[in-house]
C-alpha cells in the first residue's frame, strides 16, 4: 500500500518539469506590440495597405501613438510585413477599433472582415468604422493622450451609450450580414481640422457600402431601429420662431404586419415619452405643449417616411422590416421579400407624450 | 442472489444527480448548436426538448433492468446469453465507455489548441491529464463521484456568463414555431442525443449506489438538468447568431463568449475553456472506471493494472489521432455506437430480460 503515494509524489514532482514541456510560447507583455487599431484600404484590384496603431509608453507616463504601415494581399501576411518594421511582434489580441477606407467599403469589406471572424485572439466587440478619406491620415495624428485605438474606441464607445448612434461591433456587423432579412450599418467618420466626427451611418447592401444617412436622421434611425430605446435627442424649427429640443425617456416600437409577405400595407407603430429640453417661444401652457406634441409626431411621421422609402429605393433594409416579416411567416422565401420589398407601402404611426418640460414653466 | 457491493464502497442515491449530469455535459455543449439548426433551424428547443425526454424514457428501461436483477451489466448479460457472448456484449460496451472518454480528451485538446495555444504539444498535455485521471479513478468509485460533485458544482458559474451576450440577443429570431416539417426535426433528434450520452455508465455503477431504488429519480432530475442547460445556450445562441453565422460556427457556445467583456478580462474564452477541463474530468474518469471496472469484471483481473492499460489505451489512441476529420470520424463512430446500444440495445435486453423471466416462473409453476 505504501508504494502508490510514492508514485503518486514521483508523478507530481514529474509534473513541474513536464510543463516545460508543453511547448506553449509565453508572451510577455513588454515584449510584444499590442495592435489597437488597424486602417484597411485597397490601393490595387487585390492588393491592401494596412495601417496598424500601436501604444507607444513614454517613460513620463503619456502614450505616443505610433503606426505601421505595409501592404499586401491578405492581411495576416501584412501584419508578418508589419513586425518586420517593429522591434517586438506585433499581436492582435487587443484589437479596438478598425477602419476601411470609403472606396474599400464600397467594394465590399466581407473578405477584409474573415481574419477577424477566424482568429479567436480577437473580439466580438471591435468597432468598425468607415473613414471618409485616407485611414493612414486619420491614425497617423495624435488626438488625445492615448494611442488612437483608444481614442476611437471610447469616441464611438460614448457615443452609443449616450444614445446618438446605434449600436455596432464586428457581432452586430456580421449578424447583419448573414441574418436574411436585415442589412448591416456602420458609422462613418472623418477627420476634419485634426478632429475626428462622426459624420454620418453608412448603410450596406450585404458586405458592400451603398449609401449613408446624415446626423440629422440619426434620431428616426434610431427610433426605428430597436424595440425599446431610451436617450434620444431631438431638436425641430416650427414656423419662424419657435425652436425646440427634447429628450427621450423612453421610446417603443411595434410593427402591424396584417398580412405579412404580401403587398399589403406595413404600419410602425412608434410610442415615444419625451421631455423638453429647449424652447424659445414665450411660456409653455398646456395647450401648447398639446400642439407641440402634434407638431412632432408630423415631424417623425414624415422625416421616417421618408428614410424608409430611401432604403426602399437603394433596396436596403437596415431597419430589419425583412426580419419582422420573416419571423411572422414559415418557410420564408428570401428571393420573394426582396422582390415584393420595394413597393410595400410602409407608414409610421407616432403617438408623442411630453410628460415633462424642465425645472421652469 | 443480489450482487451489490458493500455498504463502505456505495454512495448516498441522491449523488446520482451529480454523476448523470456530469457525464451528459461535456464537450458537446460547447458546439451542439451548428448540428442540429442545420435541419431544425430555429425550431431546434424542441430537438433539445424531444432529445431530453427520449433519453430519459431510456433511464426509465435501464432502471427496469437494473432493478430486477440487482447487478451491474456484465453479470445480467452473463445470465441472460451465457458466458461467452454475454462478455463479448460486455467488451462492446467497455469498448464505448473508452471511446467516450477519447472522444471527450481529444475534442478538449483540439479545443485548446485551436482557440490558445496552437502549437501546444498534445503528448504532454494528454500525459499531464491522464497522470490525474489516473489519481482520481485509482481512488475508487466514491472519489469519481465526488469529482462529479465538484465537477458540477464548481463550474457552474460558467452559465451565468452566457447572460452576457442577451444585450444583443434578438429573440424574435424564435418564431415562427414550427418553422421546420416534423421530418426535419426527427432527423435532427438523432444528432442532440449524441449530446446526453454517457449516462449508460448508470448500467456499470449501480450496485455501487445505496438503495438504488430510490436513485432512479435523482437519475431523472439530472438528465433534466443538462435538458436545461442545452435548452438554456440554444435559446441565447438562437437569438445572439443568425441562423447562416451559426452554421459557420465551429463552436458557437464558445463564440458566445467573445462579446463577454469584464473590467479584470478582455477575452473570457480562456478562462471559460480552462475551467472546461474541470466539467469534462469527471465524465474521462468515470468513463474510465466504467470500462476498467468491466474488464475487471469479465477477466476478474487486478483493478489496479487494468487501469494503467485502459490509460494507455487512451493515451494512444488521444494522440494518434490528428486533424479535424479524423476527431469527428472518431465522434461519429463513438456515437453511432452510442445510440445503437443506447436506444436498440438496452430495450431489446430489457424486453429479453422479461421475457426470460416470465418464461423461468412458468417452468419453475410447472415444475411444482
């Protein structure tokens, strides 16, 4: 009986050497580069040009940020192209943020998107973006005391959160993409007096950028978007004088689909619970905010309107009118809906209550 | 007459539990998902629903079984076709049991090396594992369970962080109900029972456990509770992808965790697929004890030499096999296997068994 511990001490003792043996490559911190953001764009028919951001640690405690810039024809191999410039290997483990150039996105991002899906170092929750003008020039500047990974990833970062774009990563983008029935969005941005904006959404056809939809149309994007949002804001001019802005405590949306997969009508229901932020004419009575109320739901009614009949024409959907048919119809044909689409007859329904109107009457 | 063992090797029945749901949930829950929405799509809860309670009308039969004659699989086949094919029977099932726990080290080892360490020598890492493999079933039938206590218990949290990916879930994705024609969801039944095999061990430890009467029900519950752990990671899988991005998902519960993000972790897939190897010890070892315990049985050989062959078996065999299409090769053989003794065999016997008894009173009436 006494021989089994002894085994068992041998056995152990055996383990701390073997794990030597694992042949598993540590990778230490200070001596990699961690990429935080990466810039696509084609500069030929097959050819890329990458541009890879990196933190660079000052010994003062502030972040430079540095770049690498190489190309080639898949992107793995230009990120090999890329430590050939480095002194430490570069890893994509801390990936934040990536940017395709306009032109890039309008030929199509699906194959520049597959290094992304397939590695398993690399996150669900990078943001991507379209840059309107040249990705190197954009991740070339310093914008704040961060690497511009960072910087773009808490910008696009806040700006969801605070409610003012949609929400988007690589998992919203790619189950866009291959969902039946809903077309993929992402932001678009440029820099513009070495500040970077988010200008406007760009809207895909599958993996292939069509149209975009400016800030102002931000707030009805949203609003049809999700089911329940909150956050929204919200400015209109009535008549001459009259200027309003509000908020958005809470919005729902619903979709009437009598008779799905048919030509007959589609009618969105949107139920918004607003308060006013801003308003610059005289005193706000009751009676007031009743035909402030009717004068918003015209608003949204017709600006809404008239972005789905823009998708409708470009044969986008990006709202996911598709996916709300699809999940009232068995055995759903794709080829059919995106046939019978653009001539459905889609109309809005907003019912607005203005529930508070700030700390003065 | 009755061969159960002596009351300081049994255990309590409630343990049962433990021991079916540890050995039901293993690598499969990590990319059941792609199989089975390929014919049943977003009907496949019901697959899971179908699977589960199929799987356990089969605990019922084994329990009928097991219950009449008080003694494990080897000796009621013994009985029932005599010495020389009652073991052979016996060495398919040993034979399965093994191949279980193949299939589960070796899919566990692909596993790391293609989401962490891509280069990691599998000699060592299957070494390394079986050395504790070894440690646990060398112990006796009390300390497998109690690694399947600990093997449920301690990781359970892991389900808690598949809560994470709801934010972006759309769980309109469901309906349409009854999207698919019967047809195809039948078809897809066969491929998710792959997912609850392991609980035929249940056939070699029952006279291990202590008034095992009384664990039938706790053998139920289990087998619930991994019907509801699958129930649980389809629903979320079924809204977080879309039903094309789950067919290209080698392993979607995995994928699952890519959008995890906690302020100490960027990445949680490896500290998910690293806790994994304390869900899938307990279903090696046990399946491990099961076919040692067999050999043991049918050979009436040593326990302690039986182990260090069936290990090395394992060990071989874990590292002979190399590429994806060879591990599902494996996969497939192991539960084809499976299903036939599972879902052909089991209630064929217990039918033989039957009748076979009904046959004996009458003789033994007429010969009074």
């Amino acid at each position: 009986m006494r021989r089994v511990p002894n085994f068992l001490i041998l056995c152990l003792t055996m383990l701390l050497f073997l794990s030597g043996c694992m042949n598993i490559k540590a990778r230490v911190l200070d001596d990699i580069q961690l990429a935080t953001a990466a810039g696509y764009e084609y500069i030929d028919e097959d050819k890329i040009e990458l541009t890879a951001v990196f933190p660079n640690f000052q010994p003062d405690k502030s972040v430079k940020n540095e770049t690498l810039v190489a190309s080639s024809i898949l992107s793995k191999e230009v990120r090999d192209k890329l430590s050939l410039q480095s002194e430490k290997p570069l890893v994509s483990g801390k990936l934040e943020v990536t940017l395709y150039e306009k032109k890039t996105a309008e030929r199509g991002i699906k194959d520049l998107l597959d290094t992304l899906e397939r590695d398993p170092s690399v996150g669900s929750n990078v943001y991507l973006a379209v840059v309107d003008g040249s990705p190197k020039e954009l991740l070339n500047k310093q914008y704040g005391n961060m690497d511009n990974g960072i910087f773009l990833s808490n910008l696009i970062e806040q700006n969801i959160e605070s409610g003012l774009i949609h929400k988007t990563n690589l998992h919203q983008f790619s189950y866009k993409y291959y969902a039946e029935g809903i077309d993929p969005m992402l932001p678009i941005i440029e820099q513009k007096n070495g500040k970077i904006n988010l200008k406007a959404i760009g809207l895909f056809d599958e993996d292939k950028l069509v149209d975009q939809i400016e800030e102002k149309m931000y707030f009805y994007l949203k609003i049809l978007l999700n089911r329940k949002g909150e956050n929204d804001t919200h400015a209109i001019q009535l008549g001459e004088k009259t200027k309003l802005s509000i908020f958005n405590i809470s919005s729902k949306r619903k979709y009437h689909i009598p008779k799905p997969m048919t030509n007959s009508e589609i009618t969105v229901k949107v139920k918004l619970k607003s308060m006013i932020r801003e308003y610059n004419d005289g005193e706000l009575t009751d009676r007031k905010i009743k035909e402030l109320e009717k004068a918003f739901e015209e608003d949204i009614k017709r600006n809404s309107e008239e972005m789905i009949k823009q998708f409708q024409e470009k044969e986008i959907d990006p709202l996911g009118i598709g996916e709300e048919v699809r999940s009232r119809t068995r055995n759903w044909n794709k080829e059919k809906w995106e046939e019978i689409y653009p001539d459905i007859k889609i109309s809005v329904q907003v019912t607005m209550d203005i529930i508070q109107s700030g700390i003065v009457e | 007459m009755f061969d159960l063992e002596t009351k300081e090797l049994q255990i309590s029945p409630f343990l049962v539990f433990f021991i079916i749901n540890a050995v039901q949930v293993g690598i499969g829950v990590l990319g059941f998902q792609r199989v089975i929405m390929k014919s049943a799509g977003n009907d496949s809860w019901m697959v899971v629903l179908a699977a589960g309670m199929m799987v356990s009308f089969i605990i019922w039969l084994m329990y009928l079984l097991l219950n009449r004659h008080q003694k494990d699989i080897v000796q009621i086949q013994k009985d029932i076709f005599g010495k020389w094919v009652g073991s052979f029977i016996s060495l398919i099932w040993i034979i399965y049991w093994l191949l279980i726990g193949i299939v589960t080290l070796r899919n566990y080892i692909e596993i790391v090396e293609v989401w962490m360490f891509p280069t990691i020598n599998i000699y060592m890492f299957s070494l390394i594992f079986i050395i504790l493999v070894y440690y646990c079933v060398s112990g006796g039938f009390r300390v497998v369970t109690g690694l399947s206590f600990l093997g449920v218990c301690i990781p359970f949290y892991l389900f808690f962080t598949f809560l994470f990916p709801i934010e972006f879930a759309h769980f309109r994705n469901l309906l349409p109900i009854w999207n698919h024609s019967i047809k195809d969801i039948t078809f897809s039944i066969k491929d998710m029972i792959i997912g609850y095999l392991g609980f035929s061990t249940l056939l070699m430890y029952y006279p291990y456990i202590k008034h095992p009467k009384k664990s039938q029900k706790w053998a139920h519950l289990g087998n619930l509770l991994t019907m509801v752990i699958y129930l649980f990671i389809l629903i979320i899988t079924i809204g977080f992808f879309s039903e094309k991005q789950v067919s290209r998902q080698i392993w979607a519960t995995l994928s699952l965790w890519k959008i995890v993000e906690m302020p100490f972790v960027e990445r949680f897939e490896y500290i998910g697929i690293t806790s994994w190897a304390l869900i899938i010890l307990p279903n090696i070892c046990l399946s491990v004890w099961a076919s040692t315990k067999g050999i043991q049985k049918i050979f009436n050989l040593k326990p302690k030499r039986v182990v260090i062959v069936i290990l090395s078996i394992l060990f071989c065999v874990t590292v002979a096999v190399q590429g994806r299409e060879d591990i599902a090769l494996l996969s497939k053989t192991m539960s084809l296997i499976g299903l036939c003794l599972g879902f052909i065999y089991v209630p064929l016997l217990t039918l033989i068994s039957f009748l076979l008894s009904k046959m004996r009173r009458g003789k033994f009436e007429k010969g009074t």
